[in-house]
C-alpha cells in the first residue's frame, strides 16, 4: 500500500530516515560516492526540504520511500528508496507510476541517479525516462539526469 508519510509524525518520520539510511548506503557503494546528501539528512531536514513524500508499506512496516516537488512545468523526483532486503519485488516501479499519476499533465517528470547505480539506471530507463545530462559531482563521480514527458 502506497499511502503519504507525515513528516510531523516521528513514528512515521524515524522508520523513512532509517529507511533512508540503508538504501543511499547502498548507492553510496555503487557509485563509489559517500557524500550523497540524504545521507546527512535529520528529521529537521526532512521537514524543511519542502518535499512530499510517499511510502509503501508491507503491512506496517515502510519498505520503500518517494519524495517529489512539483511546480508548473515539472515534477522532479527527490528521492527514491527501497529496503535492501525488499529490492527486486517492483516496489520501486509501484512508487513511481504512484509519483507519475500525480503529475500536471504534459509537464516533465525529472529525476536524477548516479551514474553507476546500475540499478537505478536500468529502472528509470524501464519506466519511460531518457537521459538528459550528466553532472560531475566529484573527480570521477557523475550523475545522469533523466526526464519523461507526460502526455498533455
């Protein structure tokens, strides 16, 4: 079940940082990058970045995690997190077509990866979403900017 997290809420709040905390580790050694911001997130963070986010619960537990803002023209993914012991189940795509299904018709969904999280890239490229740029964020550490076009 995909329901939104409340951030005000530190029941709902701690399981998303946690969350959080264990798939950007796993990015992290992907892409062979350990300063990706969600890392250093706080509650307090989480409650400023002016993001919404989504869950997916498997009963009660939260196993995965989306976080979007949207304006006039586009909808950009912020964050997108799936349980390492719940990776490979399509949660990531339910997230997704979740976060899709909000979006301003005709606008651009955006989302960025690291350009060495395999994973990550396959699944965007799954979803519809193309290559747009690439970004150096560090000596030898890019990321790959993706973006799909709703139907207006």
């Amino acid at each position: 079940m995909i329901r939104p997290i409340d951030l005000e809420n530190l029941h709902e709040l701690l399981p998303l940082l946690e969350l959080q905390q264990k798939a950007y580790r796993i990015e992290a050694e992907l892409i062979g990058f350990d300063e990706i911001p969600p890392l250093f997130d706080s509650p307090q963070t989480l409650r400023e970045s002016g993001e919404s986010f989504f869950g997916y619960y498997s009963g009660e537990r939260l196993v995965g995690a989306i976080a979007c803002k949207q304006n006039a023209r586009e909808l950009t993914i912020c964050r997108m997190m799936v349980d390492p012991g719940h990776f490979r189940q399509g949660i990531a795509g339910k997230l997704l077509r979740h976060v899709e299904s909000l979006a301003i018709p005709g606008c651009a969904i955006v989302v960025s990866t690291g350009t060495g999280n395999t994973p990550a890239v396959s699944l965007y490229e799954k979803h519809g979403f193309e290559p747009a740029r690439m970004h150096l964020i560090a000596p030898g550490i890019t990321m790959t900017q993706f973006i799909k076009l709703t139907e207006a």
